[in-house]
C-alpha cells in the first residue's frame, strides 16, 4: 500500500493499492483480475496552512528600513543640536564684537576729549607752559 500526497496545497491524499492485494468483493468472483485497482479517497478535511502576513524577506525589509529611518532621525536631531550649539556660539561672539566696539567708541570719544585743543591749553597753563607760535608746524594729512 502506498500513500501519495499530490501538492502541499491540496488537501485530500489518495491511497492506491494494488489490484493484486485488495481485498475482494462480496458481489465479485474472488480471483482478482489485473486491471482492477481499488482507489480509496480519504475525506478531505481542510488543512488550515497558516499564511503568515509578512514573509522573512519582508521583515527584514521592514526592519531595515525602520533602521534606516531611525538612523535619519537620530543624525537630524544630532544636526540640530549641533546649530543649535553654533548659534548660540556665533551669538556669544557677536556680544562680545558689539562690547569691544563700544569700549573702543568710548575711549575714543575720550582721546578726542582729552586732545581738545582748549584742553590742551588749559593744562599747559596750569603746568605754567607757554605757547610760542614760531614752535608751532601745521601738517596736513
């Protein structure tokens, strides 16, 4: 006797037995002839094949781009915080420009007070310094 399964797919098995061992019929002589062959199906009951709903092929594609997309993510927001940092430096520095320039319009505006020509004459006179007008050159810039 030989069991035969057709295709995974299909769900009924036959069972094939030679004409020779078979039992015989009660209506039949009981000298079997060659040519008869006794085909037994057994009732088909469903096979309930389980279809995944993703392959292995398809997780792994998943999962790669899940894992790429994660990567793109995690490199944007490192961007981000790395302009982030940069501006805040860049806004440090510019504070920094903005109190040198006005410190150097400060003393500036002091040297000119200081070399007013007034000026210079009121502390030559409280130094008891005269002024002679035959020491005196004109430049011109």
């Amino acid at each position: 006797m030989g069991l035969f399964a057709l295709h995974p797919e299909q769900a009924s098995l036959a069972y094939a037995m030679p004409a020779e061992k078979a039992a015989p019929l009660e209506d039949q002589p009981s000298s079997p002839k060659k040519s008869q062959v006794h085909l037994v199906q057994k009732p088909a009951h469903k096979v309930h094949s389980q279809k995944r709903f993703l392959t292995t092929a398809d997780w792994i594609k998943l999962i790669s781009m899940f894992m790429v997309t994660a990567a793109c993510l995690i490199f944007l927001v490192a961007s981000k915080a790395q302009y982030m940092q940069a501006d805040q430096e860049l806004k440090g520095i510019q504070a920094q420009i903005s109190d040198v320039q006005n410190n150097k319009n400060n003393i500036q505006q002091k040297v000119n007070e200081l070399g007013n020509y007034d000026r210079v004459m009121e502390v030559a006179k409280d130094q008891g310094l005269t002024m002679d007008e035959d020491n005196i050159r004109n430049v011109e810039e």
